[in-house]
C-alpha cells in the first residue's frame, strides 16, 4: 500500500489540541490508518500575513480512499474543528495538506501532489522528515532542501516542542536537581513526591502559557446602541507567577468597557479572559495591557478600563520585604484613554 504523507498546521486558540483533535477524527475514519506522527513543531508564519506562530506536525498513513476521498475527508475534519477560509494563508484553527502520495504525479484541479509548496517550506519538511522513509523516493529532496533552505530561508524558524509527557519528565528531573542544590534531600519522606506535585501543579498554573488566542466567548448583538453605557465587572480574584522570579503575584482585577452599537459578551468571560492571562509566566503591567488589548480586539469596544491591584511574593519574601505593599497598575484605551472626565466616572464607581 502506498504511504502517504500530511502536514498538518494550527495558529489559533490551543493549538495542539486541534492537531491532536484533527489526528484523532482521521484515525476513526474506517478506511483510513495513521502510521507515524512527527514531532511537534514552534513554526514561524510564513508567506506574507502577518499572524502568529504556528504549531506544525507531519503523519505518515494508509488509505483504501482516493485522493479525492481523502481530501473530502481533510475537508470535514477541518471544518468540524472550526476552520474557517477567509483569508489565504492566513490564521487558522486547522489546515491539512496532502503532501505525498507515494510516489504519484496528481495535478488536476482539485489536487496538486506533491502539494506544490512543499520544497520551498521548512514548517513542512523538518516534521516530514522525522517520519519519511530514507528509501523511499523524495528523501535525498528532503534533506537537500532542508540544508539550503537553512541557509537562505533565515526567517522560517522551526523549533521542535517537547510534548507533555516529556515536559512532565523534565519538570521532575529539575525539581529533584533543585531539591538537591538547595541542600535538600530528595529522598526524604516530606518531598520525595514533591517533584510530581509541581510538575502536575505547573500544568495547571501554566495552562495558558502555549496559548495565544483568548477563545472561550461569544459575541452578543442588544438593542442598546447609544454607546455611552458602561459594563463594569469588579473585584476579579486572580493567581498569576511572576516571570522574573516565577513567586506568585495575586490579587484583583477591574475591567469597565462601554459596548459599541450594543455589542457585548457574557459577564463570566471577563473572568474567564482575567484567569487565560493569568496562567503564564507574566507580569503586572502586562496582565493589565493583555486584559485590554484583548477585549478591544475581540469586542471592537468604544474603550476599556482596567485595573489591577496585586501583592508580589518577589516583593514580600525577598528583597525588600515589604509586605503587604499592593501595587496598582491601570490601563486605559479608547475613549477612557481620551476622555479625563469619563476615566474618572470609572474611578469614582470603583471606590
Ligand atoms: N496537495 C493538496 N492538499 C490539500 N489541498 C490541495 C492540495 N492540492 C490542491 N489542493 C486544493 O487547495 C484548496 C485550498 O486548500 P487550503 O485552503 O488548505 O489552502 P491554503 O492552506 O490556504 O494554502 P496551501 O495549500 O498552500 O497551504 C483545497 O480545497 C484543495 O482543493
Ligand atoms: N509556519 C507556518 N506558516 C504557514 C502555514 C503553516 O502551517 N505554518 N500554513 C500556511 C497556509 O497553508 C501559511 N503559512
């Protein structure tokens, strides 16, 4: 049976769980088997739109379909998780190419295989050739192509990610080091767990940390269309850890924004946007800017207002030692940006 060879590419919301999603509804297909799955790939974007960095993968299967088949197959798996085609190469929860089919020539007009991209793009070869067959016919192209694009190419970076259960493992590792080094004894009763308990802890403080795109809301229409009401959401408890010292920072969040011709979202989904930017490695200042930035991009509001006020362990355990000390950082867009007395309505409702 001839292999056949897929590249398969996600740059919105979680985006190995799409490409884990999208091998998992092509491996139920009956008439279809996954052989081999590459490694996970950090990839640059490539081709001219501006957007953010993909996480590619190739497979390696089998199939009875024909080409046509199989790409109807693509097809559905693609638009069951959300893919959406408005711009060419543009961001996208899933894309699924056909890269090889053995050794065949198929240019009709809806299939072109080898897919005609394929020499010229890294995010498809460094994944291929961790599953491609060293005797089979493109092998030497691969890896020629890979050697020059290399060389030429110095913007189409792939960095390979390591996969959760071997971040589990390395998280382990280190923790048992820093045990050590900090004159500790790994194998006392009182922490010989602990290396699993932080690893485990990490997954979920860190959740947000591969994640670019805020997607748990939905947008709502209302009638209200005069665009001078204000949405405030106060005292939003949140948990993040500082990426100068990884300590704790919490406290709480403060998010006004007034609707622009009635758009708004769910009062749960400000928390819920507090908690996403949160669980990463972050600061202050940027969780304030992130909170903004977000509900402006996904709300087009006419402005936003948030503040946060946060005790840092950095500050309290260490360092200076001031505990108790809050710090407040406040960020302002739109027409809270612009307009003094509408800012200070804001401050007023929240004291
Ligand atoms: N080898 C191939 N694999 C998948 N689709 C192909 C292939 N050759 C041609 N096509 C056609 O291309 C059409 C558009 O595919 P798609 O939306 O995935 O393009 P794209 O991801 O924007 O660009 P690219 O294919 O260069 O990555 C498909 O509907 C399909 O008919
Ligand atoms: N890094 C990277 N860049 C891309 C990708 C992709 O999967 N990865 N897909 C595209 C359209 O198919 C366009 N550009």
């Amino acid at each position: 049976m001839e292999s056949i060879y897929l590249s398969l590419g996600s740059n919105i919301g979680d985006r190995q769980n799409y490409l884990k999603k999208a091998l998992e509804h092509l491996g139920s297909e009956s008439r279809l088997i996954i052989d081999k799955v590459s490694n996970y790939y950090e990839t640059a974007p490539v081709g001219g739109v501006e957007q953010d960095a993909f996480l590619n993968i190739a497979a390696k299967i089998y199939t009875t379909c024909t080409p046509e088949e199989l790409l109807n197959i693509i097809h559905k798996v693609e638009a069951k998780l959300n893919r959406s085609r408005k711009v060419h190469w543009g961001p996208r929860t899933l894309d699924i190419d056909i890269i090889f089919w053995g050794d065949r020539s198929i240019n009709n007009e809806k299939l072109i295989i080898p897919h005609k991209e394929t020499f010229k793009r890294l995010f498809v070869l460094i994944p291929l050739l961790d599953i491609y067959d060293k005797s089979s016919i493109f092998y030497k192209k691969i890896k020629q192509s890979i050697t020059f694009l290399k060389q030429t190419e110095k913007e189409q970076k792939v960095i390979r990610v390591p996969e959760k259960e071997e971040n589990t493992q390395t998280i382990k590792r280190v923790v048992k080091e820093l045990l050590l080094a900090i004159g500790d004894d790994p194998q006392r009763e009182g922490v010989r767990e602990t290396p699993r308990r932080v690893a485990e802890m990490y997954q979920e403080i860190f959740s947000s940390q591969n994640q670019n795109e805020f997607q748990e809301y939905k947008v709502f229409e209302t009638p209200k269309r005069d665009n001078s009401q204000m949405v405030l959401v106060k005292d939003i408890s949140f948990y993040s850890m500082c990426e100068h010292h990884m300590l704790p920072f919490f406290g709480k969040a403060h998010v006004a924004y007034i609707p622009r011709n009635g758009r708004i979202i769910g009062l749960s989904k400000i928390p819920r946007l507090v908690d996403f930017v949160s669980r990463r490695l972050s600061l202050q200042e940027k969780i304030t800017s992130d909170i903004a930035d977000t509900l402006m991009e996904i709300l087009d509001p006419v402005g936003v207002a948030v503040v946060v006020e946060a005790r840092h362990m950095c500050v309290e355990m260490r360092g200076v030692k001031k505990s108790n000390s809050l710090t407040r950082t406040t960020y302002f867009t739109g027409d809270f940006n612009s307009n003094a007395q509408l800012r200070a309505e804001f401050l007023r409702v929240l004291n």
